[in-house]
C-alpha cells in the first residue's frame, strides 16, 4: 500500500472512531435501549464515473448504479456507519459473428463490457438538521476491475454464454460530500440526494473500450494485454433515500 493510500486510510479510519466514540459516549444507554432506538436509511443511485489523472487519459466516461443504507447512532442522527455498494461500465463493443466457422448462417451477438465492481464501509457525518442537511462521509472498501465477454442471439435478450477475461481486485478509498434534501416527510421520509466522491484505487490493471486490449494469434486463441496505472476516479450521484425507523 502507498504512503498515501495509508495516510488516507488512517484517517478514515481516525474519523469514523472519533464520530462513533463521541456519540456512542453522548447518548449512553443499556444495550436495549441502543437496539430498540436504531434507525437508519436506505438509498439507491445513478452515478456519472470520471476517469481522473492517468485513468482519465485511457478510458471515458462511466455509468452504473448503486444502493446502501446509514445506520445512526444516537437520537440526533447526526452521524451513522454507512454502507455502500455499486458497479460502473466505462466501455463496451458490440459485435455480430458467425456462429461458427462451420454454421456461418446463424448469426450472434459478441459483447465485451469493462466494468468496476465497488463496495465500503466508513462514518457519515450530517452537518445540520432540518430539510436540507448536507454531510461528509467516507470509505474503505474494495474495487474489482473485470471485463468479460457475452454470447447470446441477435433476437435474444439473455446471454447464451459469458468468459471472464480478465479482473484484478484493489482496495478501494473513497471520500465524499452531499446534500440531502426531504421532500416528504413522515415516520419513514423520503429525500432527493446528490453527491460526489473520489475514490482511490491506485495501480491497477484493466481493459479499456470493450476488446481494445485482446490480441488474437494465427492460430486463433485469445491473449490479454491489459493496462497497468493508477485507477482512481470522481463519481457524481443523483438518487434518493428513505428512511427507515
């Protein structure tokens, strides 16, 4: 791991501990009182993926979901552990083949999609109360970087057949902001959300814009020639939570 990445880490983690310790130390109670009081958030997103740095200048831009949830700690649900998980796609190629060489009169489908698989756990903290509560949250987590290839039939919708070509998996860092905005209140309220972070990957390798990085021999197999740099990219969300409890 790199110094950075360690100091980065570190922090996180002094951050998560002193928000957790500090309100956990406030808001004392018995064991059941603390199960009985448990409330939190579940949200889901569309996120724009920004290829950063090297990253930026091998790859374009990405998109994919994700969904999570806060658990808060305390009445004043001013800070909580958060959760999150997701995948971006930052290239793909399509392509229509023969069958095969001996059935060339069925034609199918070839699909190479790079994609980033993502998930964390750190503190979020709100930086206010009411309606309109901005926050900061960050975490630690993992990346797996995979491009893979599908088969299915022109009319098909469903693959007939997928090949991982290849993957690699990093630890993941991620800091970020957002603005959490109700607009509709109750129990269980529901509120528009719009964030950013950037997320740490650091040296990866990985396959840019579908099949770019595959070499095919005379004597037809496949060979993978994947880049290797740093990885790292701003992701900017729009989604919504609800809360729960």
């Amino acid at each position: 791991m790199s110094q950075v990445t360690s100091i980065f880490a570190n922090r996180i983690v002094l951050a998560g501990a002193l928000a957790l310790g500090g309100f956990a130390f406030a808001e004392r109670g018995t064991a059941q009182d603390a199960f009985d009081n448990l409330r939190g958030e579940a949200f889901g997103y569309l996120n724009l993926a920004v290829p950063v740095g090297e990253f930026g200048s091998h790859v374009d831009l990405g998109g994919g979901l994700g969904f999570g949830g806060v658990l808060f700690l305390g009445e004043s649900r001013l800070a909580g552990l958060r959760a999150q998980g997701g995948f971006v796609i930052y290239g793909t190629s399509t392509e229509t083949r023969p069958l095969s060489n001996t059935v060339r009169e069925v034609q199918v489908e070839v699909q190479t999609n790079n994609s980033i698989f993502t998930g964390g756990l750190g503190p979020q903290v709100y930086l206010g109360t009411g309606p309109i509560r901005p926050y900061i949250y960050g975490t630690v987590g993992f990346a797996y970087f995979v491009t893979s290839t599908s088969v299915s039939g022109e009319s098909e919708s469903e693959p007939i057949a997928t090949s991982k070509n290849f993957d690699d998996f990093q630890l993941s860092l991620t800091g970020g902001g957002g603005l959490s905005v109700e607009i509709r209140g109750g129990q269980n309220p529901i509120s528009l959300d719009l964030s950013a972070s950037y997320q740490h990957n650091g040296l990866t390798e990985y396959g840019v814009r579908g099949n770019d990085n595959f070499l095919w021999t005379r004597g037809g197999d496949v060979l993978y020639d994947p880049i290797l740099s740093n990885a790292n990219l701003m992701t900017y969300r729009v989604g919504a939570s609800v809360g729960l409890g």
